[in-house]
C-alpha cells in the first residue's frame, strides 16, 4: 500500500485555472457534455480557493489576537461584491 502525499494546495494556480475554464465556457465553442464538466470543474476550483481564502482569514485573525491586536477594519460590502 502506497501513501501518496497530495500537493499543498496552490490558490494562484487553482484561480488561473478557473479563469480559463470561465473562458472557455464564454467562449461558446464546447458541446454541452465539455461544458457540464468545465462546469463542475469551475464550482470544484471555486469551492477549493473559497475554503483556502477562508483558512487563510483564520490564520491571520489568530495572528492578530496573538499579538494583542484585536482589531480588524471590516471590508466595506460595495467594494467585495466581485463574488
């Protein structure tokens, strides 16, 4: 029995993917079966960087907190409307 270690997880790599998936889906040339898988690839990258985005906000608000420094400015909602 092998133990395959997985990859770290690559969000830069995984958000270039995504975009070309989302090109490739507007661009209109793929039959329906490309297009149902590019499409389930799409919601599978957009949960994964979703999940590493969200680890990453953990990661710094414990930093934060470790430091004595409670306090983060809240994202204003127009700005953070691109999702």
């Amino acid at each position: 029995m092998s133990t395959a270690k997985s990859k770290p997880f690559n969000y830069e790599k995984a958000l270039n993917e995504l975009e070309k998936v989302v090109e490739q889906m507007e661009s209109g040339d793929q039959s329906l079966e490309n297009s149902l898988k590019n499409f389930e690839k799409g919601i599978k990258l957009t949960r994964e960087c979703q999940a590493a985005l969200k680890a990453a906000e953990q990661k710094v608000q414990i930093l934060i907190e470790e430091n004595g420094q409670a306090f983060l400015e809240e994202l204003d909602e127009d700005e953070d409307e691109d999702f």
